[in-house]
C-alpha cells in the first residue's frame, strides 16, 4: 500500500513538469482504493450529465460544486456528454463513492446524498485550492485520469462543539460544519449546556433563555477567584438550531445535541433553584472545573423539567442519538440530601462493591432517562461514567478519560464511541512551546498523536463490531474567539479524518503530511485560521492581527491573550 501510495506522490510530481499540470493526489481523508494513470481532463466548460434518478438533496450538492466550478473558471458547464456524469449506483453503499477519469470523462457513482458529498469532496482536493474561493482562477485546470473506490472505516465520525464555555454564533457553527464536511465527517456532538450557559431555547422555560444562557463574568485564566465582571452569554433559538440541523443534514452530517445530566446544571439551578438539592441560592458558574451542585435527584420535578426539556428537543433534532452527558457528577450533595436519601430508601438501592448507594442513583437517573428516550425511538450516549454501576441494554458509551471506557463497554456488551482525552482532545496545546500559544486547559496534543491513534488497541478482537466510530472534543473554556477555534480544530481534525476514515494500512504519516500543503491552501482560500506547528512555526503568529480597538478588548476581556 505504502509504495502504491509513493508511486501516486511520483505520478503526480512527473506530471508537474508539463502543461497544463493537475495537482499532485494529495487527498485527506486518503480514500480506501486510487489508481492513477496518465492523461489529463480538461474541466473548464466541460458538458454535465445527471442522472433523472438522482435525489434531490444529492443533486442540489453536486450542482453547488458544478456552480462554484462555473464561477472559478469562468465558464459555463453545458448539458450534455462526455464531461462529468452523475450516476445512481445502486450496488454501492451510503457512504460510498466511485470516480472514474477517464478519456470518457469523468464519471461519479453513488447510492445515497453521503456518497456523493464524499464524491463531490474528493474532487474538490484532486483541483487547485482556489476552488474552494468565488475569484476567477486560472482556467487550465484539470483532473488526473484515476479510478477511486472509497468507503469510510468506521459509520460514526464526529466532531464536538462546546458552545457553554464560550458562545458560537450560527455562522460560525456553519463554518465549522463545512470545514467537517470537507474532511467527510458526519456527526456533529452539540454541547448544548453546561454550568457556565444554557444554549437552548425551550418554551416551555423561559428561565433558560433569560437567567441560565447569561454569566456575570468570566473567570480570568486559572485565577479561580478572579472574574472580569463582564457580562456573556447567547443561545440558539428552536428556528435557528433547525437550520443547523437542515445545514448540517444537505452535506450527511446528523447533529446529536447533548443535555449534560444530572451534573453539570449549575446554569439550571440559577434559573430553577428548586431543582437542587439545597435550594440554592446559585448563579451562572463563572469559573471552570467540576460543580458539587447538580441536580436533585429525590425531586419528581427534577424528571419533568428533563422529560418536558427532551420533548422539545427531540421535536428539534431527528437523530437517533441523543446525548444525556452524565460525566462528572459529585455525589456530596445528594449523600446529604433528604430527598436524594429518600428516593435511595424508596429504591432500595444499596452500596455494593465500590458503587455506592449515591451512584446507583445516577445510574436510576440514566435508566429512567433512557427509557423515556427509548420510548420516542431514540437511543442514549452518555459520558463513560455511565458504566459505573448497572447500565440498561441499548445505551452507547462514549469513552472520554481514556480508552478503558470504550474497552469495558464493548467487553460488557455497549456500543462505543472512542474520544479519548490523550488522544482526541482537541482543546489541549499543539506544541510545546506553551509561551508562543494561545493561553489553554493545559496538556499536549501533537498532530502526529492524533494521526497515530488506533482505536481498536486494546479491545478484543470480538467486541470490535462494538467501536461505532471516533470523535475529537472541542471544550471551549479558555477558547473565546472564532479564529482561535479553528486554531485548535485544525489541522488536527484532518489527522483525525484519517482516523475515522482510512484503513490502517492505508495510513502513512509521511504522505499525510505531505497533503497538508494543499490542506493548508484550502484552508488559506476557505479563510480558516490553522495551527502551523507542524511546519515549525508555532502560535501566536497564527493567529490573524486585529485592529488596535479589537486588540484592546481581547487583551482586556478575554482569558487568554494575543
Ligand atoms: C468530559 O470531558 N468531561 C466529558
Ligand atoms: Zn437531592
């Protein structure tokens, strides 16, 4: 495989020399199966054939490609034979594609709208990186004659947004959508809440919207008494998070919101104080880490504020998956609590091994969860605490504090989504120089980490089928502004890509490095700001100047500075 690879870097750097010149095959994800051969399609003003049989969401992507081709060569593309043809290809997975180039042209098979995304993708990284612009380039493009038979690895290949630390407004959420769509992920993980912001709106609560998405300052770096007293907040309204969801669904990405329960409710609390165990008062958490206050798990109205929250948000979101969190949840307050020690009594829950009482009461939280979930047709992920003590059939745990999550739940039977922190989290420093970085959690997540992840390492052969997928995790708490999201997104969600999509052998380090040149040429047109680490220039300069106000406010408000 490696030498087939070594020989498409050779084919495409031989043709370099002459006229007009294709880009040399620097695709990420690498697909599963490419064969370059010599000669060359011309693609300015080529005749476009679409299949009648074609969906409609398919062909509305593969006319946007076939519109922004038009725009950035300058010519119109005709109706018509021996250009690009579109085709149904029943015989082929959902996410699978075939592209053949050819003297007939240029050929693009697929199934179903993922197939011809991922179709439509590839050919996008095989043509010059000003495809990805709206100015007029150089019209001699042209793609490699080549037979590509692609297909993912693995179904689930997310990526996580924290939009509680810090807020992300729609378009900056689309933005990220697309850099994911470019790359062929297709779960986005919403965070919709946590102790520092509510993020969506729910009708039935106004409270959310009006106390529990605001904070009265933000912690400065990690000076846990400190506050900057500024006032943040925002949330999604049910309107604009259906237009992520539509957005995200036109390019094959599901979103799976996630309400953090039982912990992480602090902003509830504020809004709600009668849902926690001591009746507060509390506020908005303005500082980070891990809150004794969650909610009470003895109050009856605890359920009905959560089932009346899902109902509306399943009416929201239609993924199968909806994410419950359960990740660290102290148990101190519901040990002194009488109505958290009533329903234990009521429970006749026990401590048993080192499971106590308290825990089993999460684990009745998450059961009893799940079953209103499962009784709207959707399933539970929750956070790897969730194995601690029983868990119902059909629960999927996603393994974050390592990957002895994953590895206990498929051995016990769960599906597993793998986000180890070592290895997927993105929030951690990409170099080692922390000085020339942007102010961050802490931790050290190089690319070539990410790259080297293998997840089935350590999980019995047997229970492989059990491994969903990977996702990397985007927490925000010292992330403020949208260039320094994608600072840490990328390029490391690219390594990530070949995670999720390729088979191991068909990853290679050397050649994936190599692509990043284009990547980082699609990234410079697309307008996304990357880290450079890996070409030796690390931080700081990374990070576009601002104007001298801009500047000012950042240094003055924000945790972590230019
Ligand atoms: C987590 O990082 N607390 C899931
Ligand atoms: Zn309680």
């Amino acid at each position: 495989m490696k030498n087939r690879i070594l020989l498409i870097l050779a084919l495409g750097a031989a043709v370099a020399c002459s006229k007009p010149q294709p880009q040399p095959f620097s695709v990420i994800p690498m697909p599963a199966d490419v064969t370059l051969s010599e000669g060359l399609f011309p693609v300015k003003g080529a005749p476009v054939r679409m299949d009648s049989g074609i969906d409609e969401a398919s062909a509305a992507y593969i006319d946007t490609f076939l519109r922004q081709l038009e725009t950035v060569t300058g010519k119109t593309l005709p109706e018509g034979d021996g250009g690009f043809r579109f085709l149904v290809n029943p015989n082929l997975a959902t996410e699978q594609y075939a592209i053949n180039v050819n003297d007939k042209g240029v050929s693009v098979e697929a199934s179903a709208l993922n197939g011809f995304v991922y179709a439509v993708e590839t050919l996008k990284q095989m043509l010059p990186a000003e495809v990805y612009g709206t100015a007029k380039a150089r019209a001699d493009w042209v793609l490699p004659y080549v037979s590509i038979l692609d297909q993912p690895r693995f179904g689930y290949r997310g990526m996580h947004l924290d939009p509680s630390r810090h807020f992300w407004s729609i378009d900056e959420v689309k933005r990220y959508i697309d850099v994911m769509t470019a790359y062929k992920l297709n779960r986005f993980h919403w965070h919709l809440t946590d102790d520092q912001g509510w993020r969506m709106e729910v009708k039935k609560y106004p409270r959310l919207t009006e106390v529990s998405a605001w904070r009265d300052g933000t912690v400065i770096k990690k000076d846990w008494d400190s506050s900057d007293g500024i006032r943040y907040g925002g949330f999604y309204t049910q309107d604009e998070m259906r237009e992520v969801v539509a957005y995200a669904a036109a390019r094959g990405i599901t979103v799976i919101p996630e309400i953090d329960l039982p912990g992480h409710m602090v902003a509830v609390l504020a809004a709600y104080p009668e849902l926690g165990c001591t009746g507060g008062p509390y506020e908005v958490w303005q500082r980070w880490g891990v809150a004794e206050d969650v909610l009470c798990a003895g109050n009856e109205d605890v359920y009905i504020f959560l089932e009346d929250v899902l109902e509306e948000l399943i009416d929201i979101f239609p993924s199968e998956y909806i994410h419950i969190g359960g990740d660290e949840c102290p148990k101190d307050r519901w040990a002194a609590c009488p109505k958290c020690q009533a329903k234990i009594k009521a429970l006749k829950l026990k401590d048993h091994g080192n499971i106590s009482k308290e825990q089993e009461l999460q684990c009745y939280v998450t059961a009893r969860i799940q079953a209103f979930l499962n009784g709207r047709g959707r399933r539970i992920i929750g956070w790897d605490e969730i194995l601690e003590g029983d868990l119902a059939e059909g629960a999927t745990v996603m393994s974050w504090r390592g990957v002895d999550g994953g590895i206990e739940a498929s051995k016990r039977g769960f599906d597993a989504i793998m986000t180890p922190n070592g290895y997927v989290y993105f929030d951690y420093y990409q170099g080692l120089e922390r000085d020339k970085e942007p102010f961050g959690i802490g931790g050290y997540l190089p690319i070539e980490k990410v790259y080297g992840y293998e997840p089935f390492e350590g999980i019995d052969p047997e229970a492989q089928d059990h491994i969903l997928g990977v996702q990397a995790n985007l927490w925000t708490e010292y992330i403020a502004t949208p260039e320094h999201l994608e600072y840490m997104l990328l390029p490391r969600m690219c390594a990530l890509s070949e995670v999720q999509w390729c088979e191991p052998e068909n990853k290679d380090f050397d050649r994936f490095n190599a692509s990043l040149d284009h990547t980082f040429r699609m990234l410079d047109v697309m307008g996304y700001t990357y880290c450079l680490d890996i070409r030796g220039k690390v931080g700081l300069d990374r990070i576009p100047a601002r104007t001298e106000d801009d500047l000012k406010v950042y240094m003055e408000t924000k945790d972590w500075q230019w």
